[in-house]
C-alpha cells in the first residue's frame, strides 16, 4: 500500500466520522499528485478524474478539493521557509483556504514588508478575513502577474479534446469564483460538485451562479463552458436551458464565431487567466426556478456547509 492510499484511508475514515480537516484532505491530494508524473501544465493525467471520485466519496464538491490544493500550495510557499510548513498539515487550524487565498493575491500585488506582516498576522491569527480583503480590494488594481501574460487556451492540452474541456472548465470555474467573490460574494457551484440526483446531473450548464440583484433579490445565472463556438449544434441546447435560469451565459477563450450564439445568452471570453465581457445577456422575465432555487442551491448550500 502506497503513502497515498494509506492516507486516503485515514482521511475517509475520518470525514465520516465527523472530523473533517481541510489540511488531512489537501494532503492526500498533494500525495496523489507527487505519486504521478506531472504534464506540462502541472497537473498530472486523470486528476480530475481521481477528484471527482473522492468528491462523491466525501459526498462534497470537487471545485472545493481544487480549492483545498490550491490553498496548501500556497501556504507551503508562502509560510514554509520562515514557519517550517512543509506539510498541509502543518498549516495552523485556524488558517482556512479562503484567506490563504487572500493572502497570496496581496503578496502578488503588495511590497515585501506588507506582506510579511500579513503572512505574520495571519500566522498567529491576529487578522480577520473581512480585514485582509479590504487590503486586497484596496491594491487589487496595481497587480501584475507574468504567468497570464500568454493567452490560458494556448496552454491547454491540443491532442486530448476531454481534458482539455474539463481543465478549462476549472479555469474558469476559479476565474469566475474569484471575479464574482471580491463583489458579490455568490452561492456558486458546477457539475463537478457531484449531484446524487439524475435530474440534476442531466442538467448541461457546467457552472452555477447565484448573485443578488440592488433590491436583494436572488439571480440565478447558468454558464457553460465551450473550447469552441465552431459547432452550432452544440450552442442549440443553451436555448432550452434558458427557462430554468435568470440569466444565461456562455464561456469559451475563441471568440471567432461568437455571432452563432443565441442573442439572449451573455458571452464571457476566456484569456489571461480572467473573463472579459464581450456581450451582457438578456435577462429571462419568466424564469421556471423549480430545479435551481429548490433542488440545486440548497445542495450547493450543503457542500459549502461542510468546509
């Protein structure tokens, strides 16, 4: 039995248990993932696919696990040499993704002594999240990352038309999550959270967005991801999902064909690690809000529970 699938045992075991410890389940995905050999773009073949299963054995979603490993990540780099975290273990309680994740924007955009003292701060649990994304919000505008400055579609895998569709739905799924969370802070959530219900696994839209509109009401927004808008067939469907949504949406990094979608459906471009808004969509009067509001959200509202 290798480290990996000893640790997945103990993590199991664990969860259903009641003790679920962000930091045991980043470490088993950072096991697994130095157990294979890394692609090009750093993630190894069949990772998803591995995520996914341990999403439905956690019953949790699966963009929360990229959350997990992304967090880990960051917070070896950040506070491994001067903290001695080597390990997501290691990672103080108290530390939660979300705020590595604030602090690892700020030390992009931030001088070295602020973020020391960030780092330093939330290391003895002296700064709250709400305090470190004012910091964020208020130097978010002079940021400058060298990694976005190639287009994200020219590094997806060419030959492998499935992975290159799912690693790009991930991409945008944290795009998105970022753009909505520094604003809106949205309910949001994708298939890959895996719905333990047929209906809601038929359902095409790869992302789901719920933002509030200025009297507090909630919206609903479906987002689909395409590699391509070459195939008209493959855009026909958007137009019978509209009814279960208040607004519709559609994400792709080639823009050539964008003329082809339905005029209700808002086009969003992905490049450089970000969205651009190439047209606003039409806001649905009658939406059927049934399978969304009553049997999706409240789910995704579980998951979200269970961090």
């Amino acid at each position: 039995m290798t480290s990996w699938q000893k640790l997945h045992g103990e993590v199991l075991t664990q969860w259903k248990e009641g003790s679920r410890d962000w930091r045991k389940v980043a470490a088993l995905i950072i096991s697994w993932e130095e157990s294979k050999s890394p692609t090009l773009n750093g993630v190894p073949p069949g990772m998803n696919k591995w995520l996914k299963s341990l999403a439905c054995e956690l019953n949790f979603g699966v963009s929360n696990l990229w959350r997990y490993r992304k967090a880990a990540k960051s917070a070896i780099q950040l506070w491994g040499k001067d903290y001695d975290i080597k390990t997501p273990t290691l990672i103080p309680e108290h530390m939660r993704p979300e705020s590595i994740e604030l602090v690892e924007k700020i030390s992009r955009a931030a001088p070295s002594e602020v973020v020391s003292d960030v780092a330093m701060r939330l290391y003895n649990n002296q700064i709250s999240r709400n305090e470190l994304r004012r910091i964020w919000q208020s130097m978010r505008h002079v940021i400058k990352d060298n990694s976005r400055s190639i287009p994200i579609y020219h590094e997806l895998p060419k030959a492998d038309a499935r992975r290159r569709g799912e690693l790009l739905e991930e991409l945008c799924f944290e795009a998105l999550r970022r753009d909505l969370h520094e604003s809106e802070s949205p309910v949001l959530g994708s298939k890959g959270m895996c719905f333990r219900d047929d209906q809601i696994n038929k359902m095409i839209v790869d992302i789901i967005a719920v933002t509030e509109d200025e009297h507090g009401c909630a919206l609903y927004h479906g987002v689909e991801i395409k590699t391509s808008l070459r195939h008209v067939r493959s855009l026909d469907m958007l137009q019978n999902i509209f009814k279960h949504f208040d607004y519709i949406w559609i994400v792709a990094p080639d823009m050539d064909n964008f003329k082809l979608v339905p005029e209700e459906v808002g086009i969003l471009q992905y490049i450089d690690g970000g969205l651009k808004l190439i047209r606003k969509p039409v806001c649905n009067q009658n939406p059927d809000l049934q399978l969304v509001s009553r049997r999706i959200v409240p789910y995704m509202l579980k998951m979200q529970m269970k961090e």
